[in-house]
C-alpha cells in the first residue's frame, strides 16, 4: 500500500507534468509535512523552486498546479499559503478506508520491498581480548535494530560479528592462560574465565613488568602467526570462552549474530597486499605498502596513505577490512553491507570502501555504508565509566538496569503488590533492558549521549517505561471492555469524527512510511519519535475531556470502531517496539 505522502507526490507529479510536459516527472514535488495543523496535514513546496526557472510568480505557479491537480477522495481542495505553498488537508473518509484497509494486516500496510538484497549488517564486533563493555553497547544495540528492520522489509541479511581475535594481544593472553591454567591444553573443556577483563588486565600487568614472559607472549604471537599447534589450540579455547561470554550477552538482549572473526580472512591477506601492488595501485614507503587514494590528506593537506602491510611485515585492520569487502562480495554475494561503529572509525571505512572499488572489489551497484555513532559519556560528560574509574562491563550495566527497574517499578505502584515475586521480575528484566535499548536508539546517532539512569528510567517523557505502560494500558482497555481485540472483524468499518480520533488515525497511517524513511537514511531515532508522538496521539483520543468514550461509546458501532483504533495503536506500538528489539509487556 501506498503511504499517503506518497501518494501525494504522485498528485503532484501528475500536476507537474500537465504542466511542464514529460519534464515535469524529473522535478522533486517537495512534499512535507505541515509544521502547523492549521495549513493541513501535508503540503508541497515545489512552486516556488519551478517559479524562478519558469519565469513566473510562485503563487500563480501553485494556482496553475492547484488548478492541474486531481486529488480524488483524498484530499479537500489543496489551498495556497504564504509565498506559494500547496496544502492538502486529508480528508477522515479517506483515512478511515486506508485504516479500515489495513485492519487485519499484520504487516500494518508496510509492504515488502520490490526487489530484496543480500545485505550484510556487520555490527557489535568486538575485540575478544577484553570482555565486552559499554563501548560495545551502541553499535550492538543499533546494529541489531537496523537488522531487524530490513529483514521486516524483506531482504536477505546476515548478522556478521567480525570480532577482533587476532593481533599481538593475544601472545600474552596465550601465554597467560597457559601459565596459570597449565592443564588446559588436556582438558579445553576446563578452561573459563570468570572475569575476562582482569584475565586482560593481569597479562598486561606482567607483560608490561616481566621482561621473561613479555618475550614469552611475543613468542606467542609468531608460533600462532606460523600455525604452531599448541598456540593456535590455546589461542582457540581462549577465543571460543571470550565468545560464549559475548554470547551471553547477546541471548539476554535477542540478538542473533554469526561470528567471524578477523582470524577469519587471515589466509587472504597476502593476496590482498600483492594484488594492489601488481595493480600498481599501492607503493613502499619506508617499509610499509602504501595505498594513496585522491581525497584523502593528513592534516597538513598532503595525501595521507592507506597502510596495508606495516614496515616489520604484519598486517593490519585495514587489510583485514579490504579483504573482508572482498569475500563478502564475490562469495557471500553481498549487494550492500553496512558497518555500525564508533564515528571515529568513519574515515577507515571511507578509505577502505575508495580502495576496494579502485581495485574493482566492490563494483558500483553494491552499496557500502558506514554507520558512525557519537559516544556515551558519564553524568561528568566524560565517557562513561564506573565510580572507580575503570571501563563498565555490558553484563553489569545490564543486571543494573534491571535492579533499577525493579526499584522503579516497587516505588511507583501499588497495584503491584498482588503479582508475584516473578511476575514482578519479568516486568523489571522487560522494562530495564527496554529502557538501555530505547534510551540508545532515540538518541541523534551522531551525537554523544549522557548515560543517565533516571532520565531513561522516567515513567514520563520518551523513554521505555512510558512507551511500553502506553502499550499495556491500551492492552488493558480490550481486557475491560470485554472484547478480544484479535476477534473483532477484520472488516469493521471505522468512523472517525471527533478531532482526536481523526489525529490519532493520521498517526497510524503514518507508521510504513517512517518505516521505509528509517531504512532509507539508518536512522532508528525517528522510529522511536514515531511511536512517542502517536502514544501521545493515543492519550489525547482516551482522554475524557480532550478525547473520547471508548470502553462506554454508543452507539456499538462507534464503540467498535474507537477499539479498533485502539487495537491498531497497540499493535503499531509492539510491532514498532519490536523492530527496535523491544519486547512489551500485557500487564506492567
Ligand atoms: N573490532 C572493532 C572495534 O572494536 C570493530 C569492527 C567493526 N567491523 C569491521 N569490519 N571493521 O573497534
């Protein structure tokens, strides 16, 4: 189903092209949303652009378009305003079909994409040296949204982990291991880490005062870099328990995501390197295999290199990333893929995607995209840390968020007190892991964001607690009207009279087509503005006096049609919650 934006542009293209002839379909009709609800719902802005090129006064273009126009059942007559606006008011006959229309889809009117890619999110990827933290959060958070939705839309997406296990770090993690768990190479099994971080930190430690074992670990490094037995199986059993804690992670958020490794793309990199230099596109300088790429400069405006092999011979993150490119196109089959990182890794990812397509490994119809983020910093606007000043663990923000949520959730309502100790549990495991999600995707995803417990945790505002008690209170309306919601007609027709139930039908129909707009620009933030201002919307219609009668609406079929709308709110909600990776609650 068409959006109602899009069908408007299609009026206005028809207009345009009455007017300008074929041209005309060439020309952007400029179509918005109206700041005002005074000047209507939607309105477009072409006229004043096409005046100046046509020589004309805007006003009389917009009257010539107006006059062009064929709304149909859509729209009253557009209007002109100010300098040379069109305005359309939608009309609630037409809402209500569209509404009426959708009524029984579970897909509420978004369709599937025409034509669905293969598409690869890489996302969360950490370095498995360390356990994950707070700087992994973001990228694993929105990597997953980002995942959910295309795979809605249609298309084909794999969830690529590209973790960090290979590097120099791990000769003193080896080393490490096999100094404090010598039976591990006969008993893998025996192996585990209760807190990888200080396992991290302690090999550091010594590295960095035991001159024997930091010979040792660099010994480490060249047995696994040349496939010695016993430092490749410890190096495994290392990775696989440094993965199991990742993936306890991701179990607890609902994430699902394919490991692969830097290690993974090792046996290319040597290919990576010659082909550049046999292409005659990378150089030596100083030691190291350069590639120089137009458009990139350092900070004195000299061309900055693209370093592929450093001067002692080693291979890099950058080689890794071009050879990854490489394989997730010719053998995956990607025709885009998409990076989620920290904003600081955006000019290794430009630098990289130019590299890849001047050697030919990414032809010009697979798009590559870099998704950059801003940081999350502590109340002091410092990235974010503990009380002590070390590096918050994912796993103890999220048992965090959970406790807080209960203390929340125990201070908030009485009403509570007749559920059960588990009952109880799962609304704070629900509402606390919500509300880390939510408070990360409603934020600009450029900008830094301040990790504050009580601002994401507020009953109030827009934040996970609001929107998943909106869900349950519209929930609880079914409950008491007496009515299942799933077994009202899938035909009911709906009436939409009063102001408030023809604003909250605008919102509804509005929902596919912020959809295809976060997918179109990455952005899960206008996903959650979204569903705030149509829970908003939502409060507005059951408010007694700015609103309506719903549970006690006469005559029935009024009283059908406001559940109806009801019934549409929630499941707009939970489905849009969902492809946030946001579970919602029946009762809270
Ligand atoms: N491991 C990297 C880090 O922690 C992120 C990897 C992102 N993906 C990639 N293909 N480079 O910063």
């Amino acid at each position: 189903m068409k959006s109602i934006p899009e069908r408007i542009e299609a009026i206005v293209r028809q207009a345009l092209i009455h007017l300008l002839g074929p041209d005309g379909a060439e020309v952007d009709p400029l179509v918005r949303q109206t700041q005002d609800p005074k000047f209507g719902d939607y309105q477009s802005n072409v006229a004043m652009g096409l005046a100046k090129r046509l020589g004309k006064k805007p006003r009389d273009v917009a009257a010539e378009l107006v006059a062009a126009m064929d709304v149909g059942e859509l729209s009253e007559p557009p209007s002109i305003a100010g300098p040379g606006f069109i305005n359309f008011r939608i009309r609630p006959s037409f809402l209500a079909a569209e509404l009426e229309a959708i009524q029984a889809d579970p897909r509420l009117g978004m369709p599937q994409v025409a034509d669905p890619q293969r598409i690869i999110v890489d996302f969360s990827s950490p370095n498995l040296a360390k356990e994950m933290h707070v700087g992994h959060l973001r990228s694993t958070i929105i990597g997953d949204a980002i995942a959910r939705l295309l795979e809605f839309e249609g298309h084909d997406v794999l969830r690529l982990n590209h973790v960090g296990d290979w590097g120099t770090q791990f000769g003193m993690l080896i080393q490490h291991v096999r100094e404090t768990q010598p039976d591990v190479l006969e008993h893998p099994e025996r192996f585990h880490i209760d807190d990888l971080e200080s396992f991290y930190r302690e090999a550091k430690a010594r590295f960095d005062a035991d001159s024997e074992f930091a010979d040792a670990a660099r010994r480490a490094v060249v047995d696994l870099q040349s496939g010695d037995p016993v430092a490749r199986r410890l190096w495994e059993v290392f990775c696989t328990e440094s993965l199991r804690h990742a993936h306890e992670i991701y179990e607890r958020l609902g994430i699902r995501l394919v490991d692969r490794g830097e290690s993974f793309y090792n046996p290319m990199l040597p290919q990576v390197v010659a082909e550049f230099q046999e292409r005659g596109l990378a150089v030596e300088a100083e030691g190291a295999v350069c590639v120089f790429l137009p458009g990139f400069t350092n900070r004195e405006g000299g061309p900055l290199p693209l370093i592929i092999r450093k001067s002692d011979g080693g291979y890099n993150y950058e080689t890794t990333d071009l050879a990854a490119l490489r394989h997730r196109v010719d053998v995956e089959k990607a025709q885009r893929v998409i990076y989620i990182t920290d904003i600081r890794q955006r000019q290794h990812f430009e630098m990289c995607f130019a590299a890849a397509r001047a050697i030919g490994w990414v032809p010009d119809d697979v798009q590559l995209d870099h998704v950059g983020f801003g940081m999350v910093l502590g109340p002091d606007r410092r990235p974010f840390k503990t009380r002590e000043g070390g590096t918050v663990k994912l796993k103890d923000l999220l048992d965090e968020a959970v406790s807080r949520a209960a203390a929340v959730i125990d201070a908030e309502d009485e009403r509570r007190s007749e559920m059960s100790p588990e009952e109880k549990a799962e609304i704070a495991r629900v509402v606390g892991l919500g509300a880390v999600k939510y408070a990360d995707l409603s934020h600009n995803l450029t900008s830094d964001y301040v990790f504050d417990w009580d601002t994401m945790l507020a009953m109030d505002g827009n934040t996970a607690p609001y929107m998943l008690y909106a869900y349950a209170r519209v929930r609880s309306i079914g409950r008491r009207a007496g009515v299942e919601f799933d077994s009202l007609p899938a035909d009911l027709p709906l009436v939409l009279e009063h102001e408030s139930e023809i604003a909250l039908a605008k919102e509804l129909l509005r929902f596919s087509h912020v959809l295809q707009q976060v997918s179109a620009d990455l952005r899960p933030h206008l996903l959650t503005d979204y569903l705030y201002g149509l829970s908003r919307a939502f409060s507005t219609f059951y408010d007694r006096d700015r609103g309506v009668r719903v549970i006690d609406a006469e005559p029935e079929s009024v009283r059908l049609s406001r559940l109806r709308l009801c019934d549409l709110t929630a499941r707009t909600l939970r489905l849009g919650l969902h492809l946030l990776g946001i579970e919602v609650l029946e009762q809270m």
